[in-house]
C-alpha cells in the first residue's frame, strides 16, 4: 500500500538576521493510510514547523529550502499555489492548539464552517449548511442546529476545539495534522477529544499526524511515534517498541524524565543541560553534549540505522534486549 | 496535634460583578436584572502543616488558583478566614503581618508575566530583601549571587533581563526571587506547567531539594496528576470551588472513593500503563456562575442518585487521612465495592 505522505529529506531554515536557524533539517518519514503517527519533541525541536511545512504554511523568513513532500505521490512542493489551495484544507487538514486563534471571532461558527465546504465544492448555501451541521453532530456538539449560530466565544475550550475539528473533517480529508490539540485542555475534556478522534479517524479511514509533547497521550492515541530533537528525528518505530525500549538515548532520557518513571518521594532524573539553541548547534550529534552515553565518534553525523521496524540515528544505542 | 502553618477555615471566595448604569436604569423599569456572582471557591476548609507539601489539584475554574492566592494572603477571603500559626490573618498587625506576608511566597506559571521585563536580574531578586531589611544595600549582589547559584543559575547572568532567559531559567528567577525574603511557605500555582518534561523534572527536583534544605512547606497548586503524585505527602481534589477529597497519594491513586477524582486518574494519559480505549465522562465542566444544585459533579456523575441532585454532600472520612465527599459514602453497598479496585462504571 502505498503511504499517504511521503517526506523526503525535508529541510526547514529561517533566515534570521543573526544567521540561518535550521528549524527542520533534513527530516523524512511516511504517514501509511489509516497510520496515526505521532510526532514528539521538546519545545523548539522543529515538531511545529514541520507539519507547517507540509502545507505549505511556513512564512518568511522561514522557507522550505530542500526536500520532497509526496503527497499521493504529488510533490507539494512543486505545486503552484492555485493547486496547493485544493489539497490544504480539503485533503489535507489541519487542527491547532488553540482554536480561539483559528476560529474568527467576529462570524458565527456557521458562517465559518459554510464558507469552508464552498471554498472547495460548489454547493448551495442550503446544502453547505447542512453538511456543517452534520460534521458539528459527528464530533459530539449537542443540538447542531443552533449552535451554528453562536460565535466562537460562546463555546467552551473543549467545544471550540470540537468545532475545530468538526471544520477539518468537513471535507473528509485523506490526513489530518493536529498540532497540540489537547494541551490546552483539561484532563476530562483531553480524553473525550482523543475518544472523538480515535473514533472518527478509524470511521473515515484517515491518516493522522498528532503533533504534541505530551508521551502519554501519544501513547495512548499514535501507532508510530516518531521522536524529535533540534530540528532532526532521532527515532522512530512502533509506540510499543520506542517507548518501552527506546534505543537512543534522548528518548530513553525523556521516558525517565516523567515524574512515573522513579518511586514516589525520589529525585527525579532529567535529562542534563538545556537544548541547544537553534542557531548554534553542535556538529554531529546535537544531543552528544547532554548525553551520558557519547563519545569522540558522536562529533560526526551520527548515519540513520534501520533495524526491525525501527530508524534511529546514534552510536551508542540502547542495546536491544533479547525478545 | 501539631498546629497547622496555614489553614483555611470555611473560607469562600465570591467574584461578582456589579450592574452598570444601564442596567440600573433597566432595572427601574422592572427588568430584574441581577449581579453576577462566581462563587470561585465555597466553603473550603484546608490545613498544611510545618513541612508538609500538599497538592492541590483540579480542572481549569475548579478554584484551585483563587484558594492558593487567598492563603497565600494576596487575595482576601469574602467568608470565613485564614489562619496562620492558628492566628486569624485579618486579626495580625504591623510587623507581625508583614512577617507573615514574607514568610508566605508564590511561585506562578509564566514567570514571563510576573518578571519586570525592564528589570536586570539582581534587581528582580534583591529588591525584596533589601527593601525589607533582610540585608544591607551593599550586600545585595553576593546575596543574589548565593541565591542564584542555589537555584542553579550562573552568578554571571545577574546583570541580564529576563527576555535573556529561557523559560526554565526564567522559572528559577522566580524561585529565586521566592526564596529571598526566607519564606516558610511556598505556594506554587503551576509553576511546572509550562515546562518540557525534562525542564520540569529539573524544578521539581529543585524544589524537593530546596524544602530539606530550607525546611520548606509546600501548597502545589496543578492540573498534573503524576506530578502531584510525585512530590506532594498530601493531595487534595477540588471541583468546582469545592473539596471533593482529599488523601495521601498512595491512598488516593489506589482507591480513589469520589467518581470524579476515579475519572480524573482513569483519564490520565500514561506511558507506562498503555489503553487504547478510552471512556471519558460525559459532559463539560459547568459554569461556576451557575454550578448544579447538591453534589456540583452529579449531571457528569455515573453513579449520581436523587439524594445528589439535592443536597450537598459533606466531607466524610473513609480510613484514616482520606476523606470524601459523595453520598454514595452513605450507602452500605459502598464497602463492597472497595473489595474490587476498579470499580466497574
């Protein structure tokens, strides 16, 4: 089966007036049809702008300067903007971290919704009312038919990221990117959304790419993981496998960074020092200065091992422990 | 019995919001309009002892903010009253008050907004303690210097602003800047929340190593379970604006006896424990503006009776330190059930 998203050697870099900031660098992985993929990292390892990419969303300074995006086997990144705009936002769709920014304040939901199904089919006003209406009833929105109605104040934040998926799946797209849909939200409110979601992606048989740095919702939700860090992926593979045993050592550290991984009352064990900055990242491994395990060797470019199901780029991996 | 650091005595927190000129004026017409009240958080009682470190946790309006900034005395109580040491905070004047102001700091979320930005670091950390008489003016930068290298920031960087900073960094001016008037208390509103996991492993060890250290006491306020589960001797469940149980986290995690605080643990998204299926409870947190009648969870509640939609149901202790409040604590059935851990909703 071919997958839905195939990312080659992306690189995302801003050129920023203090040099160029290498955001996402040279990044590829495969979305599989009906794969929900997750995409962790810590805060600047280029999670973010690396879904952006994909649609094509990267602003100036920032720019998409290597890489293929094949979508279907289309290169996005080759597609001219009219050609890019029938594809975001109907078959690629994206949900946000805070739906307040998104959702207009000043239109109805309605009017909102209706105007995203006629962006993309030339339907009646009549018949575009009546789809969004449905797609409110599907992700749990009680009484659809006012609520078209009321302006996004009115609802509140778990309802607000309902509407906001409800928008993304308008147009039943083949991916969804959510980018930290539920970090917002309280605990109760964060597993009905994942509830919602799991249900509906498995229902329309789409791909999802959830962005987010919470390991246990990932977990929960992905089959795949995939584990960022300064702009690269240092790992990939299966839930079950990277978060059990994690071969490379930022994700091992990650894992015993939760407050569950050690015994009530004791120290906690963070991973040591602070993410490089962006601007100024060591050469070779840009983990090997917080890493326990490194060495002379981890000053050149650590190559992309592939082992059973798993990718990840060290050394001095975990070894594998005996099935 | 030791006496209590700090207690909250029935203490309620009201916000209302009064009517305008053109309501007034609709009002003379018989429009019947009236003030908007929130009752943020209703007739709480809550006792941290010397060293005691104990969690406060709820979803976002539960009130869990307003009870931390109420006993940390930044924000008076519209009922009922604060204790420290066992005196009543409204009853303690001149240099008493002002000690029991210092001895009681906060440490809050996004050090960003409560950080000057116009200020170079040893003025952020120094000022309190100079201006109270902690330390001569001339002392202040070996001061700081001792202080920051205490919360593990470079002693080099006190001459930078905050925008120099990165959130965690910024996070330990703040505790800082807590710890230089000597607290005894430190009341903590989410001041891990913003933080990567490994960041926020960093500060809470901190934290853990700063109450040996200084023989600290801790009020931690956060929506983290696992967090709280980590550090707290105590933790203590409020909803909206109520205490609905409370209990050491063994207890509580092991045998949870409120079904919101069973959801609340069942719901907790863990790496270790992977379940693929989730049953969330039903329904949205509701406004505190107009909270339900009785039990404020029962429209949310699996288990919800008449007797709930009713009457409020009273803290009521279950074994020893773990007490609740749900009237299903009334019904014989309830021993049965704990023989199973889970229950079956």
């Amino acid at each position: 089966m071919t997958p839905v998203l195939d990312v080659r050697n992306l690189s995302t870099q801003f050129m920023t007036r203090r040099g160029v900031l290498k955001a996402v660098d040279d990044v590829s992985f495969t979305v599989g049809q009906r794969e929900i993929v997750g995409l962790v990292g810590e805060s600047g390892s280029g999670k973010s702008i690396t879904g952006f990419s994909i649609l094509g969303l990267v602003d100036p300074p920032g720019r998409v300067v290597s890489g293929q995006i094949l979508f279907n086997g289309q290169d996005l990144l080759k597609m001219p903007p009219a050609a890019m705009r029938t594809i975001r936002g109907k078959r690629i769709a994206m949900i946000f971290q805070d739906p307040m920014m998104t959702l207009n304040p000043v239109l109805s939901v309605g009017t909102q919704m209706i105007e995203t199904v006629q962006a993309h089919d030339r339907v009646s006003h009549t018949e575009a009312r009546q789809r969004s209406r449905d797609a409110l009833g599907l992700v749990g929105i009680p009484s659809p038919e006012e609520r078209l109605d009321s302006y996004p104040h009115q609802f509140s934040g778990g309802m607000r990221q309902r509407v906001a998926i409800a928008i993304a799946l308008l147009h039943r797209p083949d991916l969804i990117i959510a980018d930290e849909p539920t970090t917002a939200l309280d605990v109760t409110i964060q597993s009905q959304i994942l509830f919602e979601i799991k249900r509906l992606a498995t229902e329309f048989g789409m791909a999802l790419i959830w962005i987010s740095h919470d390991l246990g919702v990932v977990a929960a939700l992905a089959d795949r993981v995939m584990v960022m860090y300064a702009g690269r992926i240092v790992e990939a593979g299966q839930v079950d496998g990277v978060l059990t045993e994690p071969r490379h050592p930022y994700t091992s550290g990650l894992l015993s960074a939760i407050p569950a991984a050690v015994p009530r009352g004791e120290p906690l064990r963070p991973i040591p020092g602070f993410a490089p900055s962006p601007l100024s990242r060591p050469s070779g491994c840009a983990f090997r200065d917080r890493c326990v395990r490194a060495t002379e060797i981890c000053s050149t470019e650590p190559a992309l091992e592939i082992a059973a199901g798993r990718e990840f780029r060290c050394f001095h991996p975990h070894v594998e422990r005996a099935a | 019995m030791k006496m209590p650091l700090i207690e909250a005595v029935n203490v309620s927190r009201r916000f209302s919001r009064k009517l305008d000129h053109a309501e007034k004026i609709a009002n003379l017409f018989g429009a019947g309009l009236e003030e908007k009240t929130v009752h943020a958080v209703d007739d709480v009682n809550l006792a941290v002892y010397p060293g005691e470190v104990v969690g406060l946790v709820g979803e976002s309006g539960c009130g869990k903010s307003t009870l931390g900034r109420v006993m940390a005395g930044i924000m008076p109580a519209s009922g009922g009253e604060v204790c420290w040491q066992g005196r009543p905070l409204m009853a303690l004047e001149g240099q008493e008050k002002r000690d029991m102001r210092l001895a009681a700091q906060m440490i809050f979320q996004d050090p960003m907004s409560t950080l000057n930005p116009r200020k170079k670091v040893i003025d952020l950390i120094g000022e309190a303690p100079k201006v109270h008489g902690i330390i001569k003016a001339r002392e202040i930068r070996e001061y700081v210097a001792s202080l920051a290298e205490r919360v593990g920031l470079d002693a080099s960087y006190l001459d930078r602003y905050p925008h120099q900073f990165s959130g965690g960094q910024r996070q330990r001016i703040g505790i800082a800047r807590a710890l230089a008037v000597k607290p005894k208390l430190l009341v903590c509103d989410e001041s891990v929340a913003a933080l990567d996991v490994s960041i926020q492993a960093q500060i809470l060890n901190l934290f853990m190593d700063l109450k040996r250290e200084f023989g600290l006491t801790y009020l931690f306020i956060s929506h983290d379970l696992g967090v709280v589960k980590h550090i707290c001797d105590r933790v203590v469940v409020m909803y909206l604006g109520r205490v609905v149980e409370s209990a050491t986290p063994d207890d509580l995690f092991d045998n949870p006896r409120h079904p919101y605080t069973q959801a609340l643990i069942r719901e907790l998204p863990s790496v270790t424990d992977r379940r693929r299926v989730f049953t969330p409870i039903k329904g949205e947190i509701p406004s505190p503006l107009h909270p339900p009648s009785g039990c404020h969870f029962h429209p949310r509640c699996p288990k919800a009776f008449d007797r709930c939609r009713g009457e409020r149901p009273i803290l009521k202790p279950n074994s020893a330190g773990h007490v609740s409040a749900c009237h299903l604590n009334d019904l014989p059935a309830r021993n049965n059930e704990t023989a199973t851990a889970e229950p079956a909703i």
